[in-house]
C-alpha cells in the first residue's frame, strides 16, 4: 500500500506504508511536510485537517470538528484517519515563517567577540529554540555583529503543541524521542544552511530553550520532567563536538544551562540579557509562551517559577488560534461603530494570534460582550443590554451595539464572536484565555510574595516571550494577565532568551555570567503550593471596571 502526500509544490510517496497508522502519523515521518497538530494527535483540536482520496468514512472527531460541506468534500482529521484506507493526501500550505519583532538586535555591550568563537571561523550562530517558534541569529565574529535572523514555526508541533505533548510522545517509543530529535535537527541545520548560503561555513553555536527543548536536540529522554518529582536528566552546561548534533557546523555546539525541570536555559539567557544579575532594581520578566516562565530580581536574590500557561497564547488550543504567522489577526480594536483589524504583513486574515487574542478580549471586556466571569453574551442578549452599557467618553450609547451586532453569533449551541469571514472565537475560547492568563498572574503573585514584596512595589516589568514583546500592556492589564502599574515600568524587549544566547557569542563572560545565575536561582515549584492555588482561582475572574 503507497501513500501520496502532496502540500503546495511538494509531492512524497511513502511505499509501504505500515499497517495500522493514521495519516498524521505517516505524516510525521516526512519532515518537509508541515501540518499543525497541536493536541498531538489525540483528536481534541481539529486542527490537523487534509484531503483524503477516496476518503473513509468520518470519524467521530471528524463529525465533531469539521463542517457538513467539508466531509462531503473529502476533509478528514489526520490524527484519525486510516492511512491504509487513503491513496492520496493533500496538506494545505502552512506559513512556517515566524516573525522577529526589530529584525536584527543591537546592543550596548562591548563589541568583543568571544576569542574562541572567533578563532573557530567567521561565521558563529545563536539558537532559541522554543515550543512554538525557533529561532536563529547569525553573527559575523570580524566585526562582532549579527547579520541575519531566521525564524520558524517548530516542526515538532506536529507531535503536540506544548512539551508535555511531546514528552508523552517520545515515551511511547525510542523510535519516537529519535523522530523528535531528528525533526528540530533537521530544521536547525536547514535554516543553519540557509542564512550561510553565499557566506561559508558556520562554526560556533549557542542554544539556549527550555529544558524539554534542550533534552530533545540532544536526543535525551525528557521522560523525568513530565512527571512528578520532574527530574530533568542535565541542567548543566552541555557542549557537543562538530557533527555529534549534525546540525551541519563545523565548530562546538553548545546548549546553555537551566535552573529546572520547567525553568530552563531560555529564562536564564534571557535574564542575562535583561541584566537582572547585575540590577539593583526589583525587576520581573515575563516570558509569555507556552510554558509560561518567570523570573524576579530583588535584592540580590533571583526567584524563578513556571506556570502550566498552555498553549493558548501561541493559538493551539483556540479554534481559530495561530502563531505569529502571515495573515495572524495581531491587533483589534473599536472605534466607534466599527471594528478595527491588522494582521501580520497585511495578508488575508488566517487566524488570530496571541497579541490579538488580548486585544479582543480586552475589546469584549469593556464592550460587555463578555462578563468578569467570562461568560459570553448572546446576540439576543447584548441587543437587550445595549442602551445600559457603558460606553467610552463621547461615544454613542449605540456604537458597541452596531459594531458586534454583526459579528455576534452561535457555534454549537453557544455565543460567539466572528473575527473573520470564515473564523470564529467561541465561548470555550475565552475558558481557554482565562486559564492561561490565571496561571501567569498567579505565578507573578506567588514570586512577589516570596520575595516579601507586592506587585506595586516592581520597579520594572519586561515582557518577552513566544508574544510577550508584540502584545499591548494596555489589553493585558485588562485582561489580568499582568498588573496594573504605570505603563512605563514595562518594557518588550524581543526575544530576550536569544538575545541571551548572542551575548554569549558577543563576550567571552557570559557563559559564566549563565551558569552562576542558574546555579544561584531560587527555584519555585508551583505544583501543590497552597498559595499558587489560591490566586489561580481567584484569577480566573476577569478585572471589574473601576
């Protein structure tokens, strides 16, 4: 039995095809192929949508997920369809180029090139790999500056949106941990090829991520951090010779050191870059992606924490949720009667993404469209409450009203909002928002309280992350997600993690600078702490207006 597997101008045939596989997992094993599985292949997202000639009969996540006219076309969910019942299958083209908020990072400190990196060659890279996105900053060690940015959607998402998914799939198997380690190599070493065509050889490379990320390059059984008492196999310092990792350098592969199972290499570069080693302000970082990592520097002490955020904010588990891709809704907003939109690289809309995931919420929140509970409010409903709500200063009692009532619908039975022609925001959605956001503003809670201070006593806020730098201050204390101080104590410093990562590259200290801040950390686990429980509850409400 043969497969054809046909994505834009791609064609592969898999000749057999074994016994017993869905599409997804056939697919899995053709890295050029990119389809998103966000739940990682356990039918609970819709998401990983193909189609199939002849097409089997739909399965229950089929009827679940996808619409009439789709099953009548020939649309099925990878993740449970036969692969031995399919002769061909086409996988919609998938934008896999992420964004780079501000390109190419400058710095202050000193331009001297770590003498190591510098003796191995000209060329030296500086990897973030992270859940969602990965990314890759190419430095010429002459004049010690970085060149290029590359940056992608990780193709490991399509074992599972978030590290737990993946650990759970490199479990199964050590045929699986091989694919996971091959899929993140193989990226690497494309994008690695990529920025040094016309260049030459790339030799020294730096990885920073989170713990997970880094066992996987390494090819190492994450199996201790998905379960309790989450073990991480290394947190130390790891170098690899040329070719070990066969990411196609030709000097040392290094990957940074973490503080634990859940607080890795990514939060430590990043504070790194953001000086929290070296401040004597009471300062925290927000590292807003999928595992959601904090740190705070106060009084010489550095406390860190991670906080089960989920996916949510990178688009996994919204039903029209995407990366920051291409087409991503990135901005939403009212102006008087009317809503107004942006999306990435002003491309026909393709889904939202997490910056404007809060802005929309932030909209519907002041709008009424959604309670401090969270729940949503019907079409029928909001038409009834229009004249008693409040409206912004010098507005028409009547603006919000005309502005939603096109856009206010049902799916499945409930209230929900169209953000597109052809997507929809459901009242799971905002469940789904509102556990993410609770998790971070609790884990922000429970460092302050550690540190013996309260939130309104943070002299500064950074914001970083999978879209903590591209996200409005404004929509996230709105939501909850942060807390409400004067807007210039925040700053978004992009991609902090990597910008750590170049440091490294840049001056021969930091590698130290990292391993003392690791080792230093304090350390907060949140699981069974009585007082992260608390706030998390009571953050599930959104912010009453004042």
């Amino acid at each position: 039995m043969t497969l054809e597997i046909r994505q834009a101008e791609l064609e592969r045939v898999l000749d057999p095809v074994p016994a017993g596989l869905t599409v997804l997992a056939a697919l899995s094993g053709v890295p050029e192929i990119s389809i998103s599985a966000p739940c990682g292949g356990k039918g609970r997202c819709g998401k990983c949508v193909v189609q199939a000639d002849p097409p089997p009969p739909p399965s229950e996540a089929d009827a679940r997920f996808l619409t009439p006219d789709q099953i009548v076309g020939g649309y099925r969910l990878a993740c449970t369809c036969p692969a031995a019942e399919v002769r061909t299958v086409v996988v919609s083209e998938r934008e896999e180029t992420a964004r780079v908020k501000g390109e190419i990072p400058r710095f202050t400190v000193p331009a001297a090139i770590w003498p190591r990196a510098r003796a191995e060659g000209t060329w030296a890279a500086a990897i973030d790999i992270g859940t969602t996105t990965v990314a890759v900053y190419l430095l010429d060690t002459a004049a010690a500056e970085v060149v290029a940015v590359r940056a992608e959607m990780n193709r490991q998402g399509i074992f599972g949106a978030d590290v737990i998914s993946r650990i759970s799939y490199s479990e199964e198997s050590p045929a699986h941990l091989e694919r996971l380690a091959g899929a993140i190599r193989g990226q690497l070493r494309g994008m690695l090829q990529q920025l040094s065509r016309d260049r030459g050889a790339i030799n020294t490379v730096v990885i920073t991520g989170n713990t997970t990320m880094l066992h996987l390059i390494a090819g190492v059984s994450p199996a201790g951090i998905g379960r309790a008492p989450f073990v991480a196999e290394f947190l130390e310092t790891r170098e690899y010779s040329a070719g070990e990792l066969n990411l196609g350098n030709q000097g040392a592969v290094i990957l940074l050191p973490s503080v634990a199972a859940y607080v890795g290499a990514d939060i430590v570069s990043a504070a790194v870059a953001a000086e929290m080693d070296r401040t004597a302000s009471t300062t925290l970082l927000v590292d807003i992606g999928t595992n959601g990592e904090l740190a705070l520097s106060h009084q010489g002490h550095l406390y860190t924490c991670a906080t089960a955020a989920g996916p949510a904010f990178e688009g996994a588990c919204i039903s029209a949720g995407v990366g920051g891709i291409a087409g991503a809704i990135n901005s939403w907003n009212r102006r008087g009667d009317r809503i107004v939109t942006t999306t990435i690289a002003d491309a026909p809309a393709v889904g939202i993404c997490g910056a404007g995931l809060l802005d929309l919420m932030a909209q519907m929140l002041a709008d009424g469209v959604v309670d401090e509970t969270g729940r949503m409010e019907s079409a029928e409903g909001y038409r009834d409450g229009a004249t008693s709500r409040a409206t912004s200063p010098g507005a028409s009692p009547n603006d919000a009203l005309l502005a939603w009532q096109d856009r206010l619908t049902e799916h499945r039975g409930e209230p929900a909002v169209r953000i597109s022609e052809t997507h929809l925001f459901t009242q799971q959605d905002v469940r789904e928002v509102q556990l993410a956001k609770a998790a971070i503003a609790a884990g922000i809670d429970v460092l302050c309280h550690d540190a013996g201070i309260t939130p309104r006593e943070l002299d500064q806020v950074v914001l970083t992350g999978g879209f903590g730098n591209h996200l409005r201050v404004e929509s996230a204390v709105a939501t909850g997600l942060v807390p409400d101080l004067p807007r210039e104590r925040y700053i978004s410093v992009d991609n902090a993690a990597g910008r750590g990562a170049v440091l490294v590259l840049r001056n021969e200290d930091t590698l130290e600078r990292t391993r003392q801040l690791a080792s230093q950390a304090n350390y907060i686990e949140l699981s069974g702490h009585a007082f992260f429980q608390e706030r998390y509850v009571e953050h599930m409400m959104f912010p009453e207006e004042e």
